[in-house]
C-alpha cells in the first residue's frame, strides 16, 4: 500500500465519502462483500451465515482447478474466520467446526489441491481453531467422543492434524483414556487398523515410548521390521527423552537400507548422540554426512561441532578430494562444493569425468559455471554450458532454443581466456559441430550465428 495512504488520510475523506467507497468495491469484490456482510451482521445473522456456507460446501457443484483453488480455500478460512467470531458457547462453536470437517470430502472432491492449499487450511487454520476452543471446552469427555468419531472418518487424511492438536488440547491422563477406548473398540474388524492407528498417533504424542512401539509393532506384525519401522520407534522414544532406548533400537536397523531411510536414521542418530552428550560420536556423524555430501549446509554445524577443524579445513578438504578423487562416477553435488574450495582439484575431477555431462540440472550446472569462471577456470565453465546448450539441442523443442543460445554466447565470452583446451574442440571447432549436427535447425539459427 502507498505510503500516501494512511489512517489520518482515510479519517480525512469523512465518513460519508468512506462509506461510498466501501459500497462501490463491494459491487465488483463479492468476496469483500461478503466481509462488509459479515461486520454488519447481528450475531443472529452471523450464526445463520456460517450455518448455511457450512451446509453450501456439502453442495459444491463446480470443480476449482489450480487458478480457482485460492478462491476456494479463502472461502473455507473465511467460514472458519466466522465460527471464531461468533458470540456462542464454546461447545456450539465446536459443534459447528466439527461440521466444517464433515465437509471435507466433498470439498477435496470438488478441487484440485496439489498445490496443497486447501489441505494446508484443514491443517493450520482449522487446527488452530480447534486448539483455541478446545483448550476452553469444559467437557472433554465430549470433545474426545467427538475427536475420535472425526479420526476414524478421515477418508482423505485432511483430520490427521487433530492428533497432535489434541496433544494440546487434553492432559496425558486424558489422552491415554482415548487410547483405551480406541483399543477396547477394535473388536469391530472394519475398523480395527484405523483405531490402532490413532492409538499409535496418540500415544506417541503423549509421548510414551514403549506404548507406541507396543502397539506398532502389533500393527505391522505382518511387516518385517525394517529401517522405518525402527525409525519410527526411535523417534518417539527421543521425544520421550530416553536417548539410551532410542539407540538401542537404532542399532537393530539392517545394515543395508534405502539411502532415505539411511539419511533418517543418520539423524535420529545424531539426536541421540547430542542428548547423551556424545561429542566424539557427534563429530564423526557429521564428518561422514559432509564426506558423503558436501555443501556448505553439512560443513557448518560440522564446524560448529568441532571449532578445531576451523584451523584444519584445509586438511579436510584434501580428506574429501581423496574421497572423490577415486570415485569414477561424476557427482555434481562434490564438484560445486570443490569448485569453490579447491578449484584445481575440481578442473581434474571434472575434466577426466566431462564425458558424463548431461546438461540436467541446468541451474546447478550453471551454478558451478560461474564459479569456475570467479576461479579463472574458463575451460571447466565452457564444458559445463556447452552440456546445457546441448541437452537443449537434443531435445529438439525450438520454444527452449533461446536457453541453449545464451550458454553459447557464454561460451564466446570465455573462449578467449581457455589457453589450453586439451582434448577438447576449440569454440570454433565446436561451433562447427553444432551446424553439422543442428543444420536443419533454423529456429536455432536465426536466433544465433556463432562469432556475432
């Protein structure tokens, strides 16, 4: 907003200059009409407002596509905007967000919400109403038959925020008496796994350690018992803050796992460690993380870990090339981080590896061009920009031609600084061979000719 346009300039119009401005916009903003709507409202109409938008959302008939979806769940945050507001008993105020929830399955079948917009109401703004009234609800007896009854509808998984708000909302007591009742009731086969389910939900966030894996382990007795499975377990029991049980259930994680869950259990691990007071281990897990990836993400709260090697990054830096230096496969992630610290190394690493550019991940590639090129390496930022330009080529789609044409002119600019091109063709030589190869590729032409 103008800086020109404050409160003292708005009290200055008059209220009747106001009012008809406020009309006007209504007239072409339904939505901020509905807002004017709702100011001026009794609490009666207010009541009958959000009353008949709740029952609208059971009637949705149009389908909100991605350019639609904000409409939408600016809708759904201005009902839940209208039950906070109302001047009700807190328990009718829940009555009425637990309708809100009934909603759900018409509205997520009535829009398209990878952009998760809609379920990021559900979650964070309903949730949040939900902790507020709930923490002021005298009868939670009622409010967990009514927790429980939303749980175990939760076709779409938009209700799972309600465990951990419930976290919030009851005393432990309370939340293990939802966990009996979940418990007792599994003897009805249909839903025996969704109560088991929520028991282990609630039961970790209370949190209590063995409970969970307890019931997990029940739950997954058909499943072995692999990386995530222990994971999970390990997690709750940190929560709990038993570090000792956590890594004892680590510890029986097969050594062979997916590299995600190798990465969870690194973590999990770490925690662990840094709970028992575990320097030495802390240190030698955050070495291999930067070993095994490099970035200046993985190397900071190495450092921080262990200030000595502050003095000694050189020494560390040489560790990692030996790492690398051996390694036949080109990693992208290694050669930025070298690139940067040891430039010479990279140009060997990446030069005796240029074979395997693709020109994927052209924004990363591009990324490690420029460094080159700040490191007076002109040849490893020309090869990097001439895979891009190729892998665009290729393709064959004249639209992304204009990207393949700005690496080439990059690669004019450094032609004259590369001395030495080794075993690779001059810019010349390579111009040439992007006309034997592209000649029939007149798009490309006319937006390029090499040397001008």
């Amino acid at each position: 907003m103008p800086d020109s346009i404050n409160r003292d300039a708005l009290e200055a119009l008059g209220t009747d200059r106001l009012v008809d401005l406020l009309l006007e916009q209504a007239d072409r903003d339904h939505a901020f009409a509905d807002k004017l709507e709702t100011l001026t409202a009794t609490d009666a109409e207010r009541a009958r407002s959000v009353k008949g938008k709740l029952s609208g959302l059971k009637r949705i008939r149009r389908f909100h596509d991605w350019r639609t979806v904000p409409t939408l769940a600016q809708k759904l945050e201005d009902i839940l905007a209208g039950i906070d507001s109302l001047a009700l008993p807190v328990r009718e105020k829940l009555v009425l967000l637990f309708k809100f929830y009934e909603a759900d399955a018409s509205v997520m079948n009535h829009c398209d919400d990878s952009s998760g917009r809609i379920g990021d109401v559900y979650r964070h703004d309903a949730g949040q109403l939900f902790i507020n009234l709930g923490a002021a609800c005298e009868d939670k007896d009622w409010l967990a038959d009514r927790v429980l009854a939303a749980l175990r509808d939760n076709g779409y998984g938009v209700r799972d925020h309600l465990v951990p708000a419930s976290c919030e909302v009851f005393s432990e007591a309370q939340l293990r008496a939802m966990i009996g009742r979940c418990l007792a009731a599994q003897a009805d086969d249909d839903s025996k796994d969704n109560l088991s389910f929520i028991a282990r939900l609630l039961a970790a966030g209370i949190p209590d350690g063995a409970l969970h894996e307890k019931l997990l382990t029940e739950e997954w007795s058909q499943v072995a018992h692999h990386a995530g499975f222990w994971n999970q377990i390990a997690e709750v029991y940190l929560d709990a803050g038993d570090a000792k049980t956590a890594m004892e259930r680590l510890s029986r994680i097969p050594k062979k796992s997916h590299a995600h869950s190798q990465s969870r259990t690194q973590d999990l691990q770490l925690r662990a460690h840094r709970m028992l007071g575990n320097t030495e281990e802390v240190v030698s897990i955050l070495r291999e993380s930067f070993l095994s990836h490099p970035t200046q993400t993985s190397l900071a709260p190495l450092l921080e870990a262990a200030p000595a090697l502050r003095k000694k990054q050189a020494a560390l830096f040489d560790e990692l090339a030996s790492v690398y230096r051996f390694e036949p496969t080109l990693h992208l992630t290694y050669l930025a981080f070298a690139a940067e610290h040891q430039p010479a190394e990279a140009e060997t690493y990446l030069l005796t590896r240029a074979d395997q550019l693709n020109g994927l991940n052209d924004s990363l590639l591009t990324k490690i061009a420029v460094t080159f090129k700040e490191q007076e390496h002109p040849l490893c930022a020309s090869l990097l920009r001439r895979s891009i330009a190729d892998e665009i080529l290729e393709r064959g789609r004249s639209k992304y031609y204009k990207y393949a044409v700005r690496q080439l002119k990059a690669c004019e600019l450094l032609a004259p600084a590369i001395k030495d091109w080794q075993s690779f063709p001059d810019h010349n030589a390579y111009c040439a061979q992007l006309k034997e190869r592209h000649a029939r590729k007149s798009a490309l032409w006319s937006k390029w000719t090499p040397g001008e």
